[in-house]
C-alpha cells in the first residue's frame, strides 16, 4: 500500500528525479573532462604558438640579416666594379703612354740603325804605308784609314732643307727668321731655322798587315794531342816544297780549329798568301785548309764632336698646295737664290711634302 504526501513529490517521481541527476552528473563530469581536455589543448596550443612566434621571429632576423648582407654585397660589389673600372683606365693610360714610349723607342732605334748601317758603309780614304826594318826586310804593312760618321736628320711633312755654297748665306737667312715666299697661287710666310743635328763620331783606324804571320783556318779536329798537331802544322809549312821556310812559332787552338803561324822570313809568309786555300797532309790523309794575312786592327784619335752645318737652314710653315713636290722645290729655291731676298747659290735642297725622310750630313772637309 503506498503512501503518498499529498504536499510533496511521490515516489515515481523522486525516482525520476534521481535518474535525472546522476545523468546530469553524468553530463557535469563528461563537461567537467571535456573543459580539462580543452585546458590541456589550450596550453598545448600556446606552446605550439610560442614555437610559432619564436621560429618566425627567427625567420625575420635571418631574412633581416640576408637582406643586409644583400645590400652590402652589393655595394662590395659597386666598390669593386668601380676600383676596377679605375685600374681599367689607368691601365689604358699605361698602355697608350707605353705605346707611345715604344714609338718613340722603334723612332730612335731606327734611327741608331740606320746610324750603324752608314757607319758600315763608310768610304775610307787611304792616307799612308811605311816599311820598317829590323834585322830582315819587314814586310809588314801598316795602313791608317780616316773614318767619319754620317749624321742622320729628320726631315717632316711640309719643310725643306736649303744647304747654301757661302756659308754667310745661311747665316743671314737664319738671322733674318721671318721670309715672304710666293708659291705660285699662294704666299706663304716661312721661318728658317738652324738645322741642330745628333752627335757625330770619327776616329782613325789603323791596320797592320802581317809579312811574317799568316791565319790558317780549318784546321781538322782529330783524335790526336794538341802537340802532335802543332808539329804537324810546322813541319808542313816548314817543306820549301810547299813554299814554305823556317817557322819561329806556332800557335794551335784546337777548339776553333785555328793556328798562327809565324815564320822566320818574310818572304815564306808571301808564299802561301797567294792561295786562299792549301793541301795539309796528316794522319793518313789530306785536308784542304784555309789560309789567310794575320792582320791587327786598333783605333785611334776617337773622336765624338757635335754635329753643326752652318751652311744649311731648315725652313718651316709650308703649307700644302695642289702643285707637285718637285714644283714646290723649284718655286723655293728660285726665291732663295735671289740676292735681292737675302739669298744665294744653292748647293742642296730637299723638300717634304708627305710623310717623313732622312737627310744625312757628313764633316765638311
């Protein structure tokens, strides 16, 4: 028999209200799990951002540091550029300053050159030969050749050079400077100037031809001592069979394959210089060997001596015409062998009127 509390809930209903709360017990503590798992992820989360933030913040101080180390790269790279665009220049200033040097060097060397060439080709005069005597007739030869160098002088574009037979003529047109010439369809206003010319060299060369002596040359080289060949050679220019004679000496340098010898009289020395060439017999065969006068040569009297022609102007500020050179030449010696311009006879002259030549001046004797 159930009892019921006409002012409060009945049994049913307190059982459903127990039901009720432990399911919302239930529901708070599932609430209560979820809201500590969102705690945990929560705190998980901040961490995970933190990460975040320190790894970007890492990221922006790398990117910070290439961008600064871009920029100054850069400029490294400008500074660089531009040091070497600077060497670059100066470099090209040196190689046209060199190019110029070796211009002037090639200008210089040809000059000295064609120096050398002329002193090669030099025309010696022959001025004297004396015979001395000592004991037996010497026929040595002592001949004296007189050597003077010719001086080279640049001749440019537009001038010409006027070398006068009176030398008081030059020296009046020099003085006079300024010369009014008619170059048939112009006038044209010259200078004469002094012609300052190089250092100049002459000497006199002495050479004395031995009578006693004679070179032979070509000597064979052979398996032999040095003394056997030197006995060789003196017993061959000592047979009268051979034209030969006495020897007083004999050098042998087996190295050149040379010999000097030296005979007692003159006239063995003649005998052989009359053939180039002569037959020597040893070790079983002949050999042809060259035979030659024994000459000594020394300088003497060397002279360096600055070269001045005062007899020679060099005439400046002509300028160009359609007339031929040889025209040119013509009209300019006309006008300066008049005596009414301050001129006289001509013995020389050479006008320019492309490119450059040499003229050459040598001692006025």
């Amino acid at each position: 028999m159930e009892t019921t509390d006409p002012f409060g809930p009945s049994t049913d209903e307190m059982e459903s209200l127990k039901e009720e709360l432990e399911k919302w017990k239930e529901r708070l503590e599932k609430a209560e799990k979820a809201k500590a798992d969102l705690f945990l992820c929560k705190l998980s989360a901040d961490e995970e951002h933190v990460k975040a933030q320190d790894e970007l913040t890492k990221l922006k101080d790398l990117q910070e540091k290439q961008r600064k180390e871009s920029v100054m790269s850069r400029e490294n790279y400008e500074t660089e550029l531009c040091l070497l665009n600077q060497e670059n220049t100066e470099l090209k200033r040196e190689i046209e300053k060199l190019k110029e040097d070796l211009a002037t060097n090639n200008s210089v060397l040809s000059q000295d050159v064609q120096i050398k060439k002329k002193v090669a080709e030099m025309k010696m005069k022959f001025t004297q030969m004396e015979d001395m005597k000592d004991g037996y007739p010497d026929m040595n030869t002592h001949c004296v050749f007189y050597v003077t160098t010719k001086i080279p002088f640049r001749l440019n574009k537009n001038q010409a050079l006027l070398t006068f037979e009176d030398e008081e003529v030059a020296q009046r047109l020099i003085k006079m400077g300024k010369h009014t010439v008619n170059l048939d369809s112009k006038i044209a206003n010259l200078r004469a100037k002094p012609v300052t010319l190089e250092m100049g060299i002459k000497f006199e060369l002495h050479v004395t031809i031995s009578g006693k002596k004679i070179n032979v040359s070509e000597v064979p080289e052979l398996s032999i001592p040095d003394d056997w060949m030197r006995d060789k050679l003196e017993l061959h220019f000592y047979k009268s069979k051979h034209g030969g004679g006495e020897v007083e000496n004999v050098k042998y340098d087996k190295r050149s394959g040379t010999a000097v010898i030296t005979f007692l009289r003159p006239e063995a020395a003649s005998g052989f210089l009359r053939h180039a060439t002569c037959s020597f017999f040893v070790n079983g065969r002949f050999y042809m060997v060259s035979v030659s006068p024994s000459t000594e040569k020394h300088l003497e009297k060397l002279q360096i001596c600055s070269g001045i022609s005062k007899k020679t102007i060099l005439l400046k500020g002509i300028q160009e015409t359609e007339d031929d050179e040889e025209s040119v030449q013509d009209m300019i010696e006309i006008h300066f062998q008049k005596p009414s311009n301050g001129g006289g006879e001509i013995e020389n002259i050479k006008y320019v009127s492309k490119g450059v030549t040499w003229a050459y001046f040598e001692e006025d004797t």
